[in-house]
C-alpha cells in the first residue's frame, strides 16, 4: 500500500474518532457510511445491517436526496451482491457492477452505478452488515475511473473499526433497555406506595368529613382543607411521574424545550420556586440528551422531596466548549461524605452512571444548611 499523504491519515484519524464518538446505533451507522464515502471519494455510499428474514433491519445511505430514497422505493432484499457480501468474507471490487451476472437491477429511481466496491462488516464469526461504495469520482474528465487495491485496503481498515463502534453502540442500547425496564418498575412501585397511599388518605379523610358535616361543620371544614392538600400531594406525584415517563419529548422538541416544560410543572405542583434559563445550546447526540435529562429529573426529585428548599434553579448553557447542566437549590444541604458512609445516595450513584455513560461527569457541592449544587458537564457537542 502507496503512503498517504498527511492530509489523509488526519481524515482516516478523524474518521475513527467520530465512529468512536457515538453511542446509538442509527448515528454509528450515518458516521461509518460518511466517512466510506469521503474518504474514499465515491459517488454513493450505503450500510445495510441484515435481518433474519432475508431484508435488512436498518439501511442507511450517503449521497442519495431524501427525495431520491423516497422515490427508489422499498428496501433491497439479501439478493446478488448484497447477499454475497452478506454470506461471504471477501471484498467486491468491480469496474462495473452492471456487468456482473450476479446483478440484477435496480428501480427505476436508483440513480446509475457502475464501479463498485463493497465488503461485509464482521464481527468474530458474524456478519453483522454489508459496506459498499460506487462511482469513484475522477480528478479529470478523460482519466479512468475505479476503486484502487488502495481503496480496497482502506475500506477494510474502515470496516474493522466500523465493527467495534457498530458492536458497541448495540452494547450500549440494550443496556439502556434494561435501565429502562428497571426505570419503569421502579416507577410504578413509587405509584404504588405513594399515590395510592395518599388516595386512601384522601377517602378516609373525606368520609370523616361527610359525617362531620352536620354536627360539626367547624371540623368538617378542617377536614375538607385536608382533602385538597391531599388531592394537591396526588396531582404532584402524578405529574411527576409523567414528566420521567416522557422522554419521548426530547425528539420532538429538543432538550432545551423539555427541561423548560418540567421546571414549568414542578413549579406549578410545589410550593417551592423552580426556574428554568437555557441559552446557546446546540443539539447534542440523543443519548447525552436523554442522560442530561434523566439527571435533571433525579436532582429536582431530591430538592423538592427531600431538601425543604424554597427556590430550585436549573440551567442549561455552554461552556468552555462543553454542555454544563446545573441544579442549585437553597434546601437543608448534606455531607456528600457522610451521606456515603451511611448508604443514602439520593440517586447520586445513578446520576454519575449516567454521566459517565455518555462520557460526561457528575460534580457534587453541598453541606449542611447551604443548598446543594450538582453539576453534569458534557465535552464538545
């Protein structure tokens, strides 16, 4: 293999990182497919990952309009090359695609190829997807065109580290999949033991005061105003627990959008101040949105429950060319210290996974009788 210039390896470089960079499995997918294309100066690129029923369970592509992927149709079955990549080990490199008896047409809205490269994406034993490459561009119009033993050794170099980010990204996903599972099931017991027992409360205490209202009507006042504290406690569990079953906001709306409407809530069911300020945030990958999210909601949980705090603020800004997420509230405070030896984290254990997880960290400042601070700090984005 002919040295690169160093222009090259920085973009080989570059490439790497970013695969590494991701955690869905939809962006690791985009990234490798850009970076083939780039790299190796084609036309079109695209990345099937195959299903068990002979189609392909997720098929991404890299110099196609959306409207031109509308318009080519259903996607490709494991069939002529596609499938020998598929269920073989080694590369495709072909002048014109066309001419190879395993083709066999495409859609009428398929744009033309002809030079092509491909290879399967594999991990120990598996297939895990299919790479390939078509329409090398040519430096000048009379020079022949056509992927290079270069090309070809590139894309394999490419390949390699396409299979650890694309294994990871799946690591990664059915692991918040469990955490999810848990999540849920965490939330319904606090439903259980919470709500339910505060609408218990709220019949008995609104039987006694229907007896009461003809003998006593002072008492039964008394118990009426107890009803619609208790109704009041309900409502603020309820909506509290809607607001952590809602992540779906943030692919809607974005983060921004989604932490103003929870402070908005929270403000709205606790008697204590919660506010909101959030500026020069830019979109950040999904799974570092939903961690900044998730640890917003555990820091709120922790002030409005657990505190006593009058005013809770939340802020979301940019700093240092990272993501900082902060939570600050005027409650009881705690030794972080003395809090570990006991075994109480108050989710702190939690909201440091999910930091870590998406290559961020968690800072926690407090003590007792000056409010608490924690703090979620993302590079980049």
């Amino acid at each position: 293999m002919s040295h690169r210039p160093p222009s090259g390896l920085a973009a080989v470089s570059a490439a790497l990182l970013a695969m590494s960079r991701h955690l869905e499995v939809r962006d690791v997918l985009k990234t490798i497919v850009a970076s083939a294309r780039e790299l190796l100066d084609a036309e079109y690129a695209a990345l099937g990952v195959p299903d068990d029923h002979g189609g392909f369970a997720q098929f991404v592509v890299d110099g196609v309009s959306e409207e031109q992927w509308k318009a080519i149709g259903p996607l490709p079955r494991q069939h002529g090359i596609l499938a020998a990549m598929l269920h073989g080990t080694r590369t495709e490199r072909l002048a014109d695609v066309r001419k190879d008896p395993r083709f066999g047409g495409w859609p009428s809205a398929h744009p033309d190829m002809s030079d092509f490269l491909g290879l399967p994406i594999r991990d120990g034993d598996e297939t895990i997807g299919a790479l390939f490459l078509a329409n090398k561009r040519c430096p000048k119009p009379e020079g022949v065109c056509g992927f290079t033993a270069e090309d070809e050794e590139l894309l394999s170099i490419l390949a390699q580290h396409a299979a650890i980010a694309l294994t990871n990204a799946r690591l990664y996903e059915r692991s918040r999949e469990l955490t999810i599972a848990e999540e849920r099931s965490r939330l319904a017991h606090e439903l259980h033991d919470a709500v339910s027992q505060k609408l218990f409360s709220l019949r008995l205490t609104a039987q006694a005061a229907t007896a009461l209202v003809d003998r006593d009507p002072a008492r039964a006042k008394g118990e009426l105003q107890q009803v619609a504290a208790l109704a009041a406690e309900a409502v603020d569990e309820l909506r509290a627990a809607v607001v952590e079953l809602r992540p779906a906001a943030l692919d809607e709306d974005g983060l921004v959008a989604t932490l103003r409407t929870q402070v908005q809530v929270l403000d709205r069911a606790h008697t204590a101040r919660v506010t909101f300020a959030g500026t020069g945030v830019r979109a950040l990958p999904a799974a570092q949105e939903e961690a900044l999210l998730r640890v917003s909601q555990e820091a709120l949980h922790n002030a409005l429950r657990h505190a006593d705090a009058d005013h809770v603020d939340v802020t979301l800004v940019r700093r240092d060319g990272a993501t900082v997420l902060r939570v600050t509230d005027d409650g009881r405070g705690f030794e972080p210290a003395a809090t570990r030896r006991a075994g109480r984290h108050l989710g702190l254990v939690s909201m440091r996974d999910r930091a870590s997880g998406v290559g961020g960290r968690l800072t926690v400042e407090s003590e007792p009788g000056k409010g608490t601070t924690i703090e979620m700090e993302i590079p980049g984005g």
